[in-house]
C-alpha cells in the first residue's frame, strides 16, 4: 500500500480594507456582507490582486487603500502595472454587496459598493467578466490566482465557480 501526500496550497486571508496581491498558484479567500470583493487579474502575467472594499468613497477619510472603492481600485491598478501587469488586458470579476441590514431602509451600503465599483472600474476602463453580488446573504469567497477562479460560497447554498 501506498501513502498520497496532499499538500493544500497557503491561503491569505483578506480582512475588511485589505488588499492581497497574487502570482501563479497564490489563493485568497474573504468573507463578505455588504463589503465588495473585487478582484483584478492580467491572465497573461498568472497576476491578481485581491480587495474587500468596505465603502464606497474615502471622501478626504484616513484608511488603509483597501477600505474605500475609490483608493482601492487605484491602488490594485498601480500596484499590478508596477508588477508588469497589461493595463489592457485586465479583467475584474465583483462579489458581496449583500443587503445584511433592513432591506427597505434608507443605508443601503450593499448596492453603494457595487454602485461604485462598477463606475470606478469603467472609468478605469478594466472590464468586469463575472459577477456575484447582492442579496441577503454573506459570502466566504476564494480567489484561486492561476485560474483566475473564485469559488463562492453562501449558508445553505451549493457553491458557484466564477
């Protein structure tokens, strides 16, 4: 009889205004209410960032690049192009923006992520490819770096690849 070793690739874990930066078969997971997980990818270079956008605007507010739409988005761009990443042929895939509080109220910070994130990025003319945003629910997300993959999975749902 012989014994398989599985080895489980190391996994970073982005918190709420972080922003993780991936090559080849780095992975990265989040866990999102009404926070946005963005991730930017160059296919070509196997170079992804990873961010869990928490507002969608700094408005002159101190925060990490990763807390606010509008300095995240800057950032991972910056910080990929200064990695050798092709502006060009950056893609976006966009996850959470749940509504986690009073569905009718008037703070719905959710759908001001998305709202956000979706002009940050066609100002920055990065395409969005694929999408899993809004509803009720949070969401554990896994950003797999080589196959530019994020699994996502919800309570009581079965997981969805995008």
């Amino acid at each position: 009889m012989t014994a398989t070793l599985t080895t489980r690739r190391p996994e970073t874990t982005v918190g709420m205004g972080q922003i993780a930066v991936l090559t080849g078969d780095e992975r990265a997971s989040a866990v999102l209410g009404s926070c946005v997980g963005v991730a930017i990818y160059d296919e070509t270079k196997k170079l992804g960032a990873l961010a869990h956008v928490v507002l969608p605007t700094s408005a002159g507010r101190p925060g990490t690049p990763g807390k606010f739409v509008d300095t995240a988005i800057t950032w991972m761009l910056n910080e990929l192009r200064s990695r050798g990443a092709d502006p060009r042929k950056l893609r976006c895939k966009l996850t959470g923006g749940a509504t986690m509080f009073a569905a009718n109220g008037p703070f719905q910070i959710g759908q001001q992520n998305i709202d956000a994130t979706r002009q940050a990025l066609a100002a920055a003319n990065v395409r969005i490819v694929a999408e899993h945003l809004g509803g009720a629910k949070g969401r554990r997300i896994t950003f797999e770096c080589d196959a530019f993959t994020i699994v996502v999975e919800s309570a009581g749902e079965t997981s969805v690849t995008l």
